[in-house]
C-alpha cells in the first residue's frame, strides 16, 4: 500500500525537508537561509510549517510558510524578556492548538501568537512564577523545549525546562503549578533528590486516547504519569540506561511508547556499545524490546536530541529518528525493522512529521 509521508528535519544549518511515498525519499533544502533550526511543526489546522531557531548571534526567529515549504517569512516581534532581563537568544519549540501557536524560548520563556506568527506575546505567568530562583540551566542553558496543548480542551497546557521540571496549567498559560513529583534529580545532595522543581527534564509527549497519561524521558530516568503529571511512577526497569533524550508516543495506543536510551550522562552520550537501537515498549512501561534490525550494530557512536524521533499515523505506524551525525532512519512496521533514509544532513536538532496520508 502507498505509505505517502512528508517529515520536516530541523538542523543546525536550516530546515529540510523529506517527502517518501512506498520508501522511497527526496529531500529539499536547507531552507529559512540556514538558520540553525531547534524544531519544526506542521500545524494541520492552518496548513502552515512553522520552523523555530536563531541563536545568539541571529538572536530568535520562527519561520513561517504557506504554501508547503516553497517560500518562507520569518518574525521575532515580540520574541523578548523585558529591558534589563537577559535577551531571548533562540527559539527552541512550537506548538498548535484551537488557533494559538506556542513557542519556548532561551532562556526559558513561553509566547503566544494568534495570527499565526506575525506576531508574539508573553505569557508571563511562567516566567515570573515564584520558584524561578530555583531554576537552573541544564547543559545547553535553561530552555523550554516542549510543549504540549491538550487536543480534548486547548487551554491545558504543559511545558518542559531543563532545568526545572514539568509545569502545567490548566486556564491557557494564566497560570502555572509544577508537577514533578516522584522524580529525581540524582545530581543534587541525596536529602534534596526530589524536589518541588529542578529536574532536568530531556523529553515530554503525550500518550494517545486523552487519559491524562504523559511519557517523560529525564536526565535521571523515565517516568509515566497517569494523572495529567500530578504524580510520576518510574518505568525504566528494563532499559540499558537511565539517559536518554527523545521519546516518541503511539499515535493509538497509549501503552506504547518508544525510546532511544544513551550510555550515560558522562559516558559520551551516544548509543551504548556504540551499537544502535531504538526500545520499545508495550505495556505502559512494564517491559522493554530493543528493536535493532536495519540499525548499524559496530562502531556507531551518535547520539539522537530531545525532538529526533517522531510517528505517523499510518497503519501500521511508520517512526523516524534523526541523529547528531546527520542520518535519519525511518521504520514502516512499528520499529520492527528499519532503513537509512538520508545522511550527511548537519547535525539533526528536530524531526517532525508533517504529513502521513494521500500525497
């Protein structure tokens, strides 16, 4: 059967593009003039691609086309902390939902656009929220770099910082409540491991079916939270690690969910053994496969980032990672088996898929 998709990989020397239709692949770009790009979306409502990037020198930019990719705008109106704070130095994560984009920024902050990134406002109830002292930069600063819109009510909103956890809020980014409890932060004293905030939280995705059920990869483990992230149970039992970065849902099922655990936080941060392989598991958690057919088993020393690893919703589920080395590796049969889709890409920030259906 047909297995038309269009996935959208954000690099550090711009966004390109891939369109596959029964395996195989062309690709376009760079696009947004080479930016470095941290995340790209596909907003389904709009039909737009919206790219965020920047850095310090380019300062935050998102990215914007209408028309599949062909031609691109950029803006950073009202991308900014106010006068005297620290400058917004990049844009780091996008969402949709009924209308609104979101967009992270570094140093962590939280914008809205309502004309579909003309134009940006703070939603400064996070930033000022009381326990901002407490944050601290994680390794490439103190990003917000997920963000999720709940689809069954657009005003539940949750985000992940590095480092200071899980925040949620339940009245459109009015106002914001930390949910990180029941996970650890094993780089603090040990009487201080479970605090109200301060994870370093790497991954947060949603599960499918609106049971309130989240999937967090952290920099001290992996958690599932039955309750919208109220509370956190650990599911790493199992996994050859406790580190990783991306973490990618089924797009039906809310028991399975996908991983790609690394050796460690000062191993070198790449697949363990230098053999890769995505996991896989099931059961919410409760058991894991490693799924290595296709995947380059001897001397393969890469690393995939916190948004290189996507799904689409085809049947049965097609899954896409991105790595530091520049290759993506995409699976038609639920990670089952895969193949090598590109390579010599820069270094892969963000995969996303953009479309999964008629070409």
């Amino acid at each position: 059967m047909p297995h038309p998709v269009r996935l959208l990989a954000g690099t550090r020397k711009g966004l390109f593009i891939l369109d596959g239709n029964d395996g195989d692949w062309t690709i376009s770009g760079p696009f947004c003039e080479a930016w470095p790009i941290n995340h790209a979306i596909f907003d389904p409502a709009s039909g737009a691609i919206h790219a965020a990037g920047g850095n310090e020198w380019f300062g935050p930019a998102v990215w914007t086309s209408r028309d599949g990719g062909k031609t691109w705008s950029h803006s950073s109106a009202g991308l900014a902390h106010p006068e005297g704070e620290e400058p917004v130095k990049s844009a780091w994560s996008l969402a949709a939902g009924d209308g609104v984009l979101y967009a992270g920024v570094q140093p962590a902050g939280l914008f809205r656009s309502t004309d579909g990134g003309e134009s940006w406002t703070p939603l400064d109830a996070l930033r000022m929220h009381p326990s901002r002292e407490r944050w601290m930069p994680g390794g490439a600063g103190l990003i917000l770099h997920h963000i999720l819109v709940d689809p069954s009510d657009a005003r539940r909103l949750w985000v992940g910082i590095s480092a200071a956890g899980v925040f949620a809020s339940e009245d459109g980014g009015e106002s914001w409540e930390p949910r990180n409890r029941g996970t650890r932060s094993d780089f603090m004293p040990e009487d201080q491991r479970y605090p109200e905030v301060g994870q370093c939280v790497h991954s947060l995705v949603m599960a499918a079916g609106g049971n309130g059920r989240l999937y967090q990869q952290n920099h001290c483990g992996m958690y599932r939270s039955d309750d919208r992230g109220r509370s956190w149970a650990s599911i790493e039992k199992g996994l050859p690690s406790t580190f990783g970065f991306p973490a990618a849902a089924h797009p039906r099922c809310p028991d399975t969910l996908y991983l790609f655990p690394l050796n460690g936080d000062s191993a070198g941060r790449f697949a363990p053994e230098g053999r890769v392989a995505v996991w896989r598991t099931r059961d919410a958690g409760a058991s894991w496969t490693d799924l290595r057919d296709g995947l380059p088993q001897k001397d393969a020393f890469l690393t995939v980032l916190r948004q290189g690893m996507a799904a689409d919703t085809h049947d049965p589920v097609g899954i896409y990672f991105g790595t530091t080395s520049g290759e993506i590796y995409a699976s038609r049969d639920e990670g089952d088996s895969w193949q090598r889709i590109a390579e010599h890409l820069p270094l892969i920030s963000s995969l996303d898929v953009a479309r999964a259906g008629a070409a």
